[in-house]
C-alpha cells in the first residue's frame, strides 16, 4: 500500500497496455464474460427463460436444450444465462451501497477518531456477531419478502467489512506530512478525507470491493435458495438450484448442478480479481 | 500482581461479552419493532383490523417504547424468548429440543475439518510454493467458493444416489426408526451411550455428508492460517537454534508446530462459533433437524418468534465462543498475555 499522492502521467499506448495487461489473466476474463451475459443475455439465449413447455419436461442435456430442461420445461441454459442478471445486480448493487455508506463513514472515523470511532466501530462489531443467515431471516420477517431487500440485506452485512477496513487504512495515513499541510492550509476536514486521504487507500478497498461482490453472490444464491428475495419462475440461480434439490436423488442432476456451477464461477471470477488487485497494491 | 492483572483482564472481557449481548438485543428490538410491526409479524398479514388492535393491547404493544424494551429484556434475562404461533409451544422449549442436533452437527464438522485442515496447512509449510502447497491451497480456494448448499447436493449426487454409500437425506436417521434414548440429544452420542451399535453406525452415515460439507466449505481459513503460522514458526531463531544444534528434525518441527497452534486455536474456536449460527443452508439441504431447519421453517410459517429467538441464541454462541477463544489464547500464550499488558 502507497502513502504517496497519487501522480498523473502521461498516458502513452505502452503505458496504456501495461495497465490493461491484469486484464488477460483467466479471473478478469471469466468476470467480462459474466458482464457480457448479462448484457447480452436476451440475444443469446435460445428460450424465452420463463416460458412453460409441458411437452419438455426434465428433458436431461441435448443438443436441442444444451442444459436441459426443468420440471416446468423451461429451458435451463436460457434460465441461467438470465439469472446472472438478477444475481449480479443485486450482488453488485447491495455491495455499491455498502461502499458508499461504509467507506466515507470508516474514513471520518479512522481519521477523527474519538467517541464517533468508538460507537461505529462497536456497532458494526455487533452486527458481525450476528450469524449472517439468522440476521438475513430476521430482516426478511420484519420488513417482507422482496428484491429490495434482499439488496439491503446484502448491503447491510457488507457495511461493517467496509467500514472496519476503511477506518484501518485511514489510521496510519491521517499522520503523514502531506495531510498536515493539508490541514495546515486550512483545508475542511470534509475535504482532506474526500480528497487526500481516500485517494490513497483505495487499493484494499478496491480489492476488498471485489471479494465482497463475491460473497454477495454466495448470500444472494444461499438466501434465494431457501426462499428469500427472489419468487419464482423469475430466473435466479439459488432458486433454480432448490428447484433442483429434490430431485437429486432421482438423478435428474442438471437442474441443479448448472446453475450451481454458474455460482461457482461467479464467486471465483469477483474473489479472484479482488485477489488480484490486493497484490498489485501489497507490494 | 499477576492475578490483579488477569482478574482485570477478564472483567473487562466479560463486560465487554455482555454489553456485545445486549447490543444484539437492540438491534433485534430495534428491527422488529421500530421497523417492522410485530403484531403483523404474530399474526400474518390476513388479521383484520380489530383482531390486530386486541392483540395489540393484549401484548402491550401500546405502552411506551422504553417500558416495552424493558420488559422485553427482562424476558430475555429470563430465557423467554415468546410462543411459537405454529405449535403454541415456548419457543425455548422448541430450540432446546433441536439446538443438540445442530451442536452434534457443528461439532463433526470442526472435528472433519481440523482433520484436513491442519496436517495439511503443517505438511504445506515444510515446502511453500512446493506441489502440496499448491494443491492446498487450489482445494482451500474451491471450498470457500462454493456455496455449502450446492456443495452439499453434489455430495448427494455422488455419495447417495451414484455411489449408494450414503442414505438419502432426510435427517438423522431412517425415516420411521426409533431414535435412542435422549441422553445428551445428539443421537450419534446417544446411540453409543445406549450401547446400540446399528443405530449408532446409521446415524453416523447420516451425519457423514453434512459433516463433510461443513469442513470443506467452512475451514479453508484455518489452513491458510496453519500454513502461514508454521512458516514464520519454521524461520523464527528458536528453530534455526534448534536446527543449530542438530536436534533431529521431528523434534524441530514439533517445537515450531506448538508454537504456532495458538494462533489456529483461536481461528478455530471463532470458525466453531461461526458454524453453529451458519448451519441453515446445510441443514435444509439435508432436512437436518436442527435450529437452522426450524428457523427456515418457521420462517415458511409465517411464524415469526421461533426466528428471533435462534437470531439471539446463534448470536450469543457466537459472541461467547469469541470470548473462550481469547481467554483460552491468553492463558496459555505468554506473547499474548504481554501483548495486553
């Protein structure tokens, strides 16, 4: 991690190429091509992903259904190229929030530190005790069962981790000479945070961000899974593996093993960037 | 001086414990009852008005905030955590029947889990970078990013339906066979204590799956940890002493693998906590009787209470396993005992 500021250069093509050259490696490459089917994912797909065939029932992987088919006969190629939509939204958009709440909030406190430190940081502390599931269950019973929630809840188990690892970061730099003359021209603190400080800790942040998006994914197929956030037939990929659940035991393996290797992958590609990200700033 | 030290050391711990206890409390309150309507959440959102307004007063819910918390704490205080609207039985009673099957549950998977976790982290260090190394850490990264759930059904697919190893899942034991007698709740322990050999080696096949899910997808930290703490154990000055003066190697590695246990120690009580709240996705895949089953049954239900009280009973464990895990770590490593000091 630098305590330098940040320095602009000129950005000459091989300077360019050498930023973009992280991005050959397989975890960025496997992360676009999730970006890109989740754009892309109505031109793709060959099924209209909620689309009833009773004639195709649990039909196993052919050439006609490349991943079968599910007890409705809905496609599940088409379902899971469409569920990466609904889960990398609200993976990515539940860990957004928690950025911007957690890491402005962990950098006032890093930085002032004092009885506002204190109280954020033994809240969160309290927050993380409570056992992530439980605490999902607990929100979804009090305020109802729907896609915004299940965006706040991951935003709300994401903020702590934000917060916690902001406000570390930010400790050791509020010290540095350059934040002194910062202060000492008389800068606002709003403006020493915002624009000194958090320029510099951005790398574990970043990185952080990514792993974060990760678990995101993990929380919002486990919670999908036993029912929560998500209603069926909407193609979601913890849904689609429930549906499947109960069918293991029959053999029809496919209806729940593609999605899961979807999730699978998905977890691999964000945890695996956001570890690569941490050792380019580690050094 | 030393007991003054340690006395004050652990009255801060405890208080600190308590007041992280009742921090959970509040927030529970705070989320049922300044966010939420709890008499929608008693009875359902089909109540007529009238019905709703009765339970309203019935319960108190019309009285002050601060005298409703209070009396909510006091009931904590004393174990009543309300009545399940399903069954109308005291939802302490029902977590009490189901709480053993998730400690056994838990438990098996520590034990699985240490199993693998620590020779390998140990055998890991000997050579960093080396082939056992890699491929540790390759299965350390797979379980982490795998979700316990769909772990667990692939074990299913496998063990149960391919292979025939494993029974079917639908709990601890034959649908239909006579559990033993209850001793302890746990019903491997109790198939043993009542010296039934079949039905112990039936539930120990049921527990064997979900176990396993449990130490692959919950304990790849602690081998990371294990790995990293052996290496600075291995290129710390006692070892290089120990090495100096032609100690065999068996007896360096074990000087170095006992001083880097406490760290693990820790990581593995906080892992153990951790578990015992994060059983829900594992239990419903294998219809596991325990508390996690019951919450996301309840939660089908519509049967709110059941919910809130494992909410405080997994976090409560959580809270007070972290508290033995730092005791445990400060009794018996002086490092960390000066550390505090």
């Amino acid at each position: 991690m630098s305590a330098e500021p940040v320095q602009a250069a000129a950005w000459t093509p091989a300077r360019i190429g050498s930023r973009l050259r992280p991005l050959l490696t397989p975890y960025w490459a496997l992360l676009l091509l999730f970006a890109l089917v989740a754009l892309l994912a109505p031109l793709i797909a060959p099924y209209d992903p909620i689309q009833a065939d009773l004639e195709a029932k649990l039909l196993p992987p052919s050439s006609a259904h490349l991943f079968g088919t599910d007890e409705n006969g809905m496609d599940i190629f088409s379902r899971v190229l469409f569920a990466t939509r609904t889960d990398l939204v609200v993976a990515v958009l539940g860990v957004a929030i928690a950025f911007v709440v957690g890491v402005p909030i962990g950098a006032l406190c890093g930085y002032l530190g004092g009885w506002l430190d204190e109280l954020f940081n033994r809240t969160s502390e309290i927050v993380q005790s409570i056992p992530l599931f439980l605490f999902a269950l607990m929100i979804f019973a009090a305020l109802g069962n729907s896609k915004t929630i299940l965006v706040a809840v991951v935003a709300i188990v994401n903020i702590p981790i934000f917060l916690k690892l902001t406000r570390s970061v930010v400790q050791p730099i509020k010290n540095q000479d350059y934040i002194a003359a910062a202060r000492l021209a008389g800068q606002p603190t709003s403006r020493i945070v915002l624009r000194h400080v958090l320029p510099n800790t951005l790398g574990p942040i970043v990185s952080q961000a990514s792993i974060s998006a990760a678990y995101a994914i993990q929380i919002t197929a486990g919670l999908a899974f036993i029912g929560l956030g998500v209603e069926l037939p909407h193609p979601e990929w913890g849904s689609m593996i429930q549906q499947g659940a109960p069918l293991i035991m029959d053999g029809d393996w496919w209806v729940s093993v593609f999605p899961g290797l979807a999730v699978l992958l998905a977890v691999v590609a964000f945890g695996g960037v956001g570890r690569q990200i941490a050792r380019r700033y580690d050094r | 001086m030393r007991r003054g030290f340690w006395l004050r050391y652990l009255g801060r711990r405890l208080l600190a414990a308590v007041l992280a206890l009742f921090g959970v409390a509040v927030i529970v309150f705070v989320v049922t009852r300044l966010l939420g309507d709890p008499v929608e959440l008693i009875l359902g959102q089909r109540a007529t008005p009238e019905q709703a307004a009765q339970l309203r007063a019935e319960l108190g819910y019309d009285d002050p905030l601060p005298q409703q918390f209070v009396r909510y704490i006091g009931d904590l205080v004393q174990g009543d955590l309300g009545v399940s609207n399903y069954t109308q039985r005291p939802v302490t009673d029902e977590i009490a029947d189901r709480f053993p099957a998730t400690l056994e549950l838990a438990l098996a998977g520590m034990l699985l889990g240490l199993l693998w976790t620590i020779p390998l982290g140990v055998i890991a260090a000997q050579r960093p970078g080396g082939w056992v190394d890699r491929v540790s850490r390759a299965v350390a990264e797979f379980g982490l990013a795998i979700p316990n759930f769909f772990f667990g059904l692939l074990l299913i697919l496998l063990f149960a339906y391919a292979l025939g190893w494993a029974p079917a899942p639908v709990g601890e034991l034959d649908i239909g066979a006579s559990p033993p007698p209850r001793v302890t709740g746990m019903v491997v322990v109790d198939a043993l204590l009542a010296g039934d050999l079949p039905t112990f080696w039936s539930a120990l096949k049921y527990l064997a799956l979900p176990a396993i899910t449990l130490a692959v997808t919950s304990c790849p930290p602690i081998l990371a940890l294990t790995r990293t703490s052996m290496i600075t154990a291995l290129r710390s000055d006692y070892v290089r002493s120990a090495r100096a003066f032609g100690l065999p190697p068996r007896t360096v590695r074990w000087y170095a693998l006992k001083n880097s246990l406490v760290p693990v120690l820790t990581m593995s009580a906080m892992t153990f906590g951790f578990l015992v709240g994060n059983t829900v996705l594992v239990e419903s895949v294998f219809s596991w009787p325990g508390m996690g089953l019951y919450s996301v049954q309840s939660m089908q239900r519509f049967d709110y209470a059941p919910v809130l009280g494992v909410v405080l009973l997994g976090s409560a464990i959580y809270i007070l396993v972290y508290l033995l895990a730092d005791l445990i770590s400060m009794a018996i490593d002086p490092r960390v005992r000066e550390g505090q000091t």
